[in-house]
C-alpha cells in the first residue's frame, strides 16, 4: 500500500552529486532500480512526470491519474472451466499458439484465478465446458456466481472471447460458456471474436476459433510501443487519520457471511466479510475490527417476560455524557450489555435477591467470576428472583461494548473490504442454548446487505517485518488464524521475498481446517513456505501446534537465528502459555541456553518486536 | 461370426502416447511418490500422477459429492477419501476373514459399509488418508490385498459362483486363483508403500522385470473370468478374456476362451461401444495359463496406447482382425486352438435361498440390494452377516450379482443361520423376482464418474417397475434391470433387457434388447429420459409385452421380435446405427 518513490535515474545521478541529504541513500537506490526496472522507455518517462509534480505538490498532495497513452506490457489471460479435461486440452493449445505468435500469456485453471483480478485485464479468453443439465463446471462454480453477482465489476477496457464446450444432446448446451459470454458483455466488456459452441466433436471447430482469435489480437498484444493500453489509477494512500472511530462508527455493508467449518464440526466458524464502500476507511494487516452490535430480541423479550416487564417501561441513560430516554426494550437490545455478566452484576443482584446460593457464589471473587463468565444475565435472574425497578435494572448493567476481532484481510488483495473469522459462541445453558452477543449478531442475526457499525483499531504491535525478505513463522490455531490471512494477503501483494511459516490447529482435519484452500494455493504459488497443521481430535494421542514446534525445534532456531520474526495469534489463556513455554524449551535446548539465558532471547526477540503477540 | 473377421488395420497405433502412458513409465514399477503424498498433512487428497497411480494398488481416490459445492464456500477442499477394492479371485471369504474388514468398515469407514460389487469383491468407502495404511496392514493381516483390482492390469479373477455342483467349481476357483497371480503385477512397490516392506533398490532390482504386463503395463483396464456353464453369472461379454469351464463327466478338462468383451464407451463417441467377446477355440487344462499370458501380452503389445479411447482389447480385435489376434496369441502361447466345445449359457441370476450342492453341504444365498451391506432401521443388514460370520464353519461366497452366499453349511446348522438372517432382515420371502434381476452400480455420491444416480435411484424405480409389471397382469415375470450412473459400464446395463446409462443429474440413456443370458448387447431406444419418462415408456412397453408376446417370450426377445428396436448383431456396426 505505501507508495515507491519512483525516479528515472538520470535524475538520481545529477542529484547524488550533491548529496545534501536529499539524495537516495545506497539501498534506496537499489529499491528504486529494482523497482523500475521492468519499465518500458513511456513508462519512465511518465514516472519522471509523477515524481516531479510530487515533489511539487509536497507528501500529501494527490497524485494526478497516469495518462492515457502509457504503454504496459499486455498480457493474454487464458482460463479453462473443465470437467473431464476437454477444456483444459484446448486451453494448452491455445496458450502454446498465442505463445508461438509471441503473445505473452497467463493460463489459468479458472478455480486458481482470483476473479477480483478481472478488471485489471486487458484482453480475456475463456475455455467453458458444461455440466449436465446446464450448471458450471465444480471449479468454474465461484467464478460463475461472482460474474452473476453484484461483485462484478464494470469492465470497459476488456476484450475478450468464448468457446463454449458442450454436448448438443443436453437441453442447456454450452450454458456455462453462454452465461460469461452474457455476463461479460454486459459488464462492458467488448467481444472481439464471437463466442462458438463447440458439440462433442469439438476439434475443428475450437481449432478455427483459436486461430481466428489469435489472429485478431496478435497485433495489439504484441505491439510493446503503442498508445493503446487501458488507464491505470495508481493507488493512493490515505494518509490523514480516519475520521471513523469507536464513538463514531461506520456505518458498513454486512456483505458476507459463510460457515467455514465442514457441516460434522462441533464448531461454527464464519468467514464474514464487510464492504467498507467509498468510506475511504483504510486498516493494515494486523489491525482490528470494531463491531457494535444488537442484542438478540428473542433473548431480551425472554429476559423482560422473566422479571415481568413489558419492555415499554421508560429508562433513562447517559449516551454520550448526556441523559436521554429510551423504552425498555430498546435499551436492552441496543444500549446495554446481556450477554457477558460482570462479577459485580452477580454480587449485585445477590443482594437484591437475597438468594442463599448466590450469595455465596458472590461472597468469593473466583467463584463469582466464573459463574458470571458461565452464565448470561437473563440465567443469573431466572436462577434468583427478584424484585426490581425498570430503572434499577438498566443501572445495574454496563453499557454495552464493540469486539474487536483480528482483521483477516490486507487492502492490497481486498480494496474496500474487511474479512473477519468468526467462531460463533454457543454454549448450553439449562436446556436454553446461549450465544454470544457479537458472534450471534454476526453470524446468525445480520443479513447480508444490512449496516453493520465498525471502526478500525489499529494495533502497531502486531506488524510484518518492514523488511519484506524477513522470515516470518506464525501460529495461529483456530480462528487465531485471521491475521495471518491478512499477513499472506499482504506479503503476496507485497511480492515479499522472505519465507513464511503457517502454524495451524484446531480439532480435525476434515472439518476445521480453516481456508484450507487458501493455504493450500499460497503452498503451490510458493508464497508460504511451510505449514504444519495440529488437529487435536483426529487420534487417540491430543496434537497441539506446540508439538509441532517442538518436532521442528531445530528448524525453527535456525529461522530465529536467520532473523525471522514470530507471531502468535489465538487463545491467551492456554494456547499462547503452552505455544510460548515450547518456544523457550526450543531456544534453551537449540541455543544449549539456561532457561533464564532463553527468556532473555525471548525478551530481546520482543524488545526488537521480533516476538508479537495479538491474544484474547 | 465374429465381429471383427474383415478388419485388417495397423497392428500398433502409431502417434503421441496418451499422458497415462509417460506416468506409467515413470512410475518406478507404481511407487511414484505416493509416500510423500501420504505424509503430506495438508491435503486428504494425492497429487498428480500419484492420484491414477493408487489405482494399480487397488484405490480410488473419491470424495463426498453430496456436498461438495458446500465445501467450495467453506474454503475447504473436497472431502477426500479414498474407495478400496479388495483382490478376491472367485469373490470366496472366510468368516473369520469377514469379522475383520466388518471391523474396519465400522470404525474407520466414513460410510461404515462394506459394498459386494459387480466385480465378486468388497469395496469400502470412505477411508481417510490417515488409515489408509492401517487398511491395508488389516488385510494383509487376513490374507487379502487389493493389488491390481483397478489400473491398466488384469483385475480381480471371477468366477462363477456355483457351490452346488462342488467338485468343478473347487476346480475352476483352483484356476481363477492361478490366472489371477500369474497375471499380477510383480513389482514390490505394494508390499513396500502399504505394508513397509524391505525396499528393493535401483533399477537393477529383480522386480523391474513385468515380464507379463511389462514396465507400461497394459494400454487400458483388462478383466477375466472363469465360467461353469450354463450359468453366466459373470457376464462374460463384459470381460476381456473369459475362460468356459468345459467338463467331461463332472470333471473339468479344459476351457473355450473367449477374447475382447466390453461395455465402456463415451457418451457422443461413435469410435467406442459396448462389445461381445469372440470365441478363439478349446484349450486343454494344461494350456490355461500360457494362453491366458499370451492373450494378455498380445493386447499389452497391440493395444492402442494413444487413444485411450480405444484401447480396450475390443478395439484391437475390431482394428487387426480376430483371425490375426488369435494366431498371434497362437504363437505366443505355442498351442493351436482346438474347436470350441459346445456349451450354452442359460440365466445370470443368482439361486437365492437355500440350495442343496452335490456334496450335501447347504448353501443360503442372500440378496443384498445394491450389494450394500449396512445397518438400516429395522434391517441391520451388516450385523446379520457378521452375526453369522461369529458361528460359520464354511466360506461366505460374493457374487458377480452383488450378493453374498453363505456357503457349506451343515444340516444341522441350517436353522440357526436361517434365524439370523431373518432377524436381521437378510432373507425376505417378499423380495421380487423383478428385484433380483434388478442391478446399480455405486454412482454418487463416492464415485468421481457418476453423471446420475444409480444405486441411490435403484430401489425406487424397482418399486415403480413391480407395479407396473403387477398393472398389465404380468407381476410374476421379471425384466433384466439395470442402471449405471456413467458410460463405463460398472453396473453392466449394455447386457440387461432395459439398460439405463446415466447422463446427467436425473437423466438417462435407454436401452433395449439384451437377453436373459446376457448375450447380447441393447441398442438405444430412447436418449435422455428424465425418470418420468422412463416409466412412461417401461409402461408402454410392458403393455405391449404383456399382451403381444409369444409363450415365455422374454422381454428383451419380444422388444426386437415386434420391431421396437433394432437387434445389435456386430456392436462396431450396428450399435450406433
């Protein structure tokens, strides 16, 4: 996200005569070299032109859009949606055509394309087979939904075409191929060649469509000089503070929520996703989310009909440092906390109730606080009746809070979005199932399409290495798992050159295995160096992620050793305790250090922020 | 006649050899990295070529299909898990041997079956990665293994199931067992992945001698019988090389070997149809085993290994000519083809119920609908079976009809078997003749091919049929029924009387015209049905049947007799006529 500062280097030589401290030091040069130097001659210039109205403008001004006339390399993006193969055969050869005419080209298994990337492409062609009664082939099926929905971005500077496998026998022949062939055209795209329906005997007529295409764009995709390349905006950064925050909400588009734990997992766990819109709101890996939510009607009429009350009742508030009145109903679902208990709510309420049992739950601080983080208010009052005021009611309990959950996504992969992982908090209350107050209202409560109310909490404790070529290990068992989405997300987009290495666990493989898919994609492009994965239930023996630390002990000195930074994300109370008490056994043993000589290691590893912690 | 007297094509295919064929080459004698695969934690799945590789050792990988555009949304992969097919020659199990795969199937199966299929053998489902190995130390633990029941080698051996006549059939198994080793792959790569067996180094191991399948092995899947006429339980024109017991006085005294059966094709492929196989003459006993290896190395050096396509034995002998296969095979084996000895097939079905064989042991044959052996509410179908398993001095027998047959029971045992399997729901005085002559393969939602479903579609239609056949008065006879959830041809439906191929989700091919003695392949009458439509049609033609047939008429005789459908005489040039 931060932008390069770009210098043609003629520039930089005349400036680093004088050196008067304005000049690039010896790695910045490298950087800048580095960063130029794939550029075409159109390209420096224009970048010479960037960086002198930049200067001009100072550190905050905008930068102007690029011209039209910039050239870029352009590049043939080849997708294949195939079944049995068919598809993908007829892709190859495509791409070895266009190659052999001296087409750069970029083929794809349309499952491994990110389907955001489409509006960066210049010039499209798809291979679609059909499923039997019309549906998209399994790995065409997500790109298929996000072209149909209203994800799919306006493509005005696209061209491309479609070949359409199918078997003329089915009644909805060559659907797939026909519906991108629809969609794309009305996303603005502009056809070159007409799409062709190719049956069974698909040969010659994908054959002619091939070379026909490559024909028709041959020209334009290998000319290098000519001024007919789409415009780009270069991203801006936000650099003036949000005026978001916790008191002042956003107020965002609840735009997903899907399970992400298989239909046999004892947990749900949704992968959530919010669009942040024009709101300009920007966070950075590591960051957290704020939520403000609702609490659940259902919970607070059976809270209201237990003591009584018919939720009209008039009570009176300080929002913001300032009485104002609201009915009871309200203020239940919207102003006050009832699904986390506070001890002092349970001493409290001891007391109003004179309830034998619950005095002595009160009268120990342990007790109390265990109890309270068992049992919601709603159960704290059916347990002991009592008499009480509407008023007295509402001041007994705390305003209600936002969460924070760990942001999943960096904006480089994701713009104007933010992605949160979930776990959805249920538990069993006397034959009542309770759920959490945020986690309900995200995952069951919200619709897609509603406001949601969010704010950005920045967290500098909780960053990449400034250094792109530094190692990084991360371990984040369970839905602790969500800022290193957004670490790879970075890093990728970054094009980081240094090793990452995914600590996962959960209870099993099958089922709890979050994105799992993601993972498996970041292991292929070789973004992600190593995963090693704990599943605690999936054998007689309990696996943890600290035991695969402990298995890879030497390896893991000798990333600490090289420099690599470590991060832990997940539960304070055990995991993180257990995860940091493998990790000085390791630095003891690896480093043959006394245990306090390795809790020194592990405190220079923190001072240096080489060791960050984001823990709840 | 035979099909294919005329051809005289190119006795090698030349072009770019399929991909299978460079990942055979590479394989190193089948190991290809399938270790690494199976330490790899990140995927339930293997990689690559691994993935056609685990087939030579007898796997499939397959995943829950039920759910798996779910799992797409939840970012996980597909639930990976592998199906296995166990190398029974003859489809004979012991009880004790039974009591433990029962075991395995119950904890460590995702679907806790154990599935008969069409091949006389067992499959289990559903076995995750992590237990793959475990399966297969608990086999050979037992004495079983899955080497070669899937791959481009020679599959699991059949035989006819026939305990009743007990001395030839002791016989013909003898020989089902032989073929079926002497046509293994030799390679150690199974013993040393799954069992941990001593590694045998480099290329100078003795193993790099295939000296029958050689180090490609063979172009496409072979599979072979051994059958005691006139039952021909194991579909013989199914089968690439087939083996006709031939007996003089209760004695078995050679074979009639019969070449280049097969039913695969691809749907919208004109170049691939489903086959009956040709009759090269007798062979006597002693001949059996070098006829069977030149028959094998014939198609292994014949066989069309660039279209894969086309490169069942069935294409060969449609490509060279019979006459020339046969004097090759000739050659190869050293031996002239005696005439054949007449013998004639007369049914395919299994005798269910108690029969009484020669040696007056009792055998119970049960039917097990879609060979499915699971505990169902009210019909603990797998108990039942492992029940009797607990207390059974004989052998279990599957058959090539999915069923099971408990084998040489004493008189005095009779009746505490019978019990059992009557408290479990395994014997049902009530089941259909229609149902019995009724058969599906696996399809969805395990198997990676299914277009539409089969055994879950089944039961159903079979209820749809009986009334049918009950409203046209005709409720005691029975239709050959078979429904297959691809072109592939795993439920053997282009040798029923009504064969349905499975096009797409709900859709089917309809067949007409095979025989009762599966001697003849059905023609497509109909494309596309949805199940509606199938009924509507079956209806049609039953009150046709019911009112228009001659005396025992069949069927499958009366469709073509009346001009309903074409007879397919020569498959390459009647079939899609």
């Amino acid at each position: 996200m931060g932008e390069i500062v770009m210098l043609p280097e003629q520039h930089l030589k005349n400036q680093n005569t004088s050196n008067g401290g304005s000049a690039l030091d010896a790695s910045q040069l490298t950087q800048l070299q580095q960063a130029t130097a794939n550029y075409s001659s159109l390209q420096l210039a224009w970048a010479s032109g960037y960086l002198a109205a930049k200067s001009e403008q100072g550190q905050n001004a905008q930068v102007l859009p690029a011209p039209a006339a910039v050239a870029v390399a352009k590049t043939l993006t080849i997708l294949y949606a195939s079944q049995t193969g068919n598809a993908k055969g007829v892709a190859t050869q495509l791409a070895t055509t266009a190659t052999d005419a001296g087409i750069t080209v970029n083929l794809k298994n349309i499952s491994d394309y990110k389907a955001k990337s489409l509006k960066s492409e210049s010039h499209l062609l798809i291979v679609a087979s059909t499923n039997g009664e019309g549906e998209p082939p399994d790995d065409a099926i997500e790109f298929h939904e996000f072209l149909s929905g209203k994800k799919a971005p306006k493509l005005p500077n696209l061209r491309y075409s479609v070949l359409a496998l199918g078997d003329s026998s089915y009644e909805f022949f060559c659907q797939t191929g026909k519906d991108f062939d629809e969609r794309l055209k009305a996303l603005g795209a502009e056809q070159v060649t007409p799409r062709v329906d190719c049956d069974v005997d698909y040969d010659s007529d994908s054959q002619s469509w091939s070379l026909n295409i490559i024909e028709s764009l041959k020209e334009e995709l290998t000319q290098t000089d000519a001024g007919l390349a789409p415009v780009y905006d270069l991203p801006v950064t936000a650099g003036a503070a949000s005026q978001y925050n916790k008191q002042n909400p956003l107020l965002a588009e609840f735009s997903l929520s899907q399970k992400i734990t298989g239909r046999d997992s004892a947990k749900d766990v949704r992968h959530i996703e919010i669009d942040l819109g024009e709101s300009g709101l920007t966070y950075q890996a590591g960051d957290a989310l704020g939520v403000w939510f609702e609490n659940d009607k259902q919970l607070v009429a059976e809270l209201l009909a237990t003591l009584n009350f018919t939720g009209e009742e008039q009570v009176t508030l300080k929002v913001s440092g300032e009485d104002k009145s609201f009915n009871l109903e309200e203020a239940l679902t919207e102003q006050l906390e009832i699904t986390q208990t506070a001890p002092a709510f349970i001493e409290y309420w001891a007391n109003v109730s004179g309830d034998e049992a619950l005095l002595t739950v009160a009268a120990d601080k342990n007790t109390a606080r265990e109890y309270a983080a068992n049992h919601q208010i709603v159960d704290v009052i059916a347990a002991a009746k009592a008499d009480i005021s509407a008023q007295d009611l509402a001041d007994s309990l705390r305003k209600i809070t936002p969460r924070l959950y760990s942001i999943a996504s960096a904006q480089a992969e994701v713009e104007e979005e933010v992605h949160l992982t979930v776990g959805l908090v249920e538990y069993d209350e006397n034959g009542q199932l309770r759920t959490g107050g945020a986690s309900g209202y995200l995952a069951n409560r919200l619709e897609e399409g509603q406001s949601v109310k969010v704010f950005v909490e920045h967290n500098d404790n909780f960053r990449l290495p400034a250094n792109g070529d530094t190692p990084v290990i991360m371990i984040g068992p369970g839905t602790g798992v969500a800022p290193f989405r957004a670490f790879m997300q970075q890093r990728d987009a970054d094009e980081a050159a240094g090793d990452n290495w995914m600590f996962f666990g959960d209870q099993t493989f099958t089922q709890d295995f979050l994105y799992q898919v993601e993972w498996q994609g970041y292991l292929k492009s070789g973004l992600l160096t190593r995963l090693d994965l704990a599943f605690s239930r999936d054998q007689a023996e309990k696996i943890y992620v600290q035991d695969r630390l402990r298995e890879n002990a030497q390896e893991l000195f000798a990333w600490l050793e090289r420099g690599a930074h470590v991060y832990i994300c997940g539960d304070m109370s055990r995991m993180a305790k257990d995860v940091e008490a493998a990790l000085l056994e390791i630095i003891a043993e690896q480093g043959s250090l006394s245990e306090e000589q390795a809790k020194e290691y592990l405190k220079d590893l923190r001072n240096a922020k080489r060791y960050q912690k984001d823990v709840y | 006649m035979t099909d294919s007297s005329n051809a005289k094509g190119p006795l090698v295919v030349e072009g770019n050899l399929a991909d299978n064929e460079r990942l055979k080459r590479e394989s190193n004698f089948l190991r290809g990295t399938i270790e690494q695969d199976l330490s790899d934690r990140v995927t339930g799945g293997f990689t690559a070529d691994n993935f056609q590789l685990i087939r030579f050792h007898g796997m499939y990988q397959q995943d829950d299909r039920d759910i798996r555009a779910e799992r797409t949304k939840q970012k996980l992969e597909p639930l990976h898990n592998v199906m296995l097919r166990a190398r029974m020659p003859g489809g004979i199990i012991k009880p004790e041997q039974w009591l433990a795969i029962h075991k395995f199937a119950t904890d460590k199966t995702m679907y806790g079956s154990i599935r008969l299929t069409t091949r006389q053998t067992f499959q289990f489902h559903g076995v995750l990665k992590p237990n793959i190995k475990l399966m297969h130390q608990t086999l050979n633990s037992i004495g079983i293994d899955s080497i070669a029941t899937a791959g481009d080698v020679n599959r699991n051996v059949l035989c006819t199931t026939n305990p009743v006549e007990s001395e030839l059939h002791q016989e013909a198994y003898e020989w089902a067992t032989k073929i079926s080793e002497h046509l293994l792959p030799k390679t150690r790569a199974y013993a040393e992945i799954w069992l941990d067996g001593e590694k045998l180094e480099g290329p100078e191991g003795k193993e790099t001698q295939e000296p029958i399948l050689g180090s490609n092995y063979l172009p496409r899947k072979f599979k072979t019988t051994v059958v005691i006429p006139p039952q021909n339980d194991v579909d013989v024109h199914a089968n690439d090389l087939n083996f006709i017991a031939i007996a003089d006085q209760g004695k078995l005294v050679g074979f009639n070997v019969l070449v280049g059966g097969g039913l695969a094709m691809t749907h919208g492929d004109k170049s691939t149809y489903p086959r009956k196989a040709d009759d090269l003459g007798f062979v006597p006993l002693a001949n059996t085993l070098d006829v069977a290896a030149a028959v094998v190395t014939t198609q292994r050096d014949w066989g069309n290994r660039v279209n894969r396509k086309n490169a069942k034995t069935k294409y060969t002998l449609d490509r060279v000519g019979t006459d020339v296969f046969k004097a090759e095979v000739e050659k190869r084996a050293g031996i002239t083809f005696e005439d054949s000895r007449p013998y004639e097939f007369t049914g395919r079905g299994d005798r269910i119920g108690w029969v009484e064989g020669f040696d007056g042991k009792h055998h119970l044959a049960l039917f097990i609908e879609n060979g499915r052996l699971l505990d169902y509410p009210g019909k603990a179908l797998k108990t039942g079976v492992a029940e009797i398993a607990k207390i059974h001095k004989g052998d279990f027998r599957m058959t090539a009809n999915q069923n099971l047959i408990v084998a040489g029971v004493a008189l005095e045992d009779k009746a505490q078997i019978e019990k059992i399997a009557r408290d479990h729901g395994l014997m049902d005085d009530g089941v259909s003749k229609q149902r019995k002559d009724s058969m599906a393969c696996v399809a969805f939602p395990t198997c990676p091919l299914a277009m539409a479903e089969a055994e879950r579609y089944l039961p159903g239609l079979v209820d749809d049929v009986e009334r049918i056949l009950a409203k046209h008065n005709v409720a005691d006879e029975s239709i050959i029924l078979r429904v297959t959830g691809c072109p592939n041809g795993c439920g053997r439906a282009m040798l029923a009387e009504i064969g349905l191929v499975g096009k797409g989700p709900g859709k089917y091919n309809m067949h007409l015209g095979g025989n009762v003695s599966g001697t003849r392949v059905p023609k497509m009458y109909k494309e596309n049905l949805g199940e509606q439509d199938i009924l509507t049609e079956i209806d049609t033609l039953v009150a046709r049947w019911a009112v228009e047939r001659n005396t025992n008429e069949s069927f499958g005789d009366f469709v073509i007799r009346a001009g309903i459908i074409a007879e397919v005489k020569v498959s390459k040039r009647d079939f899609h006529d």
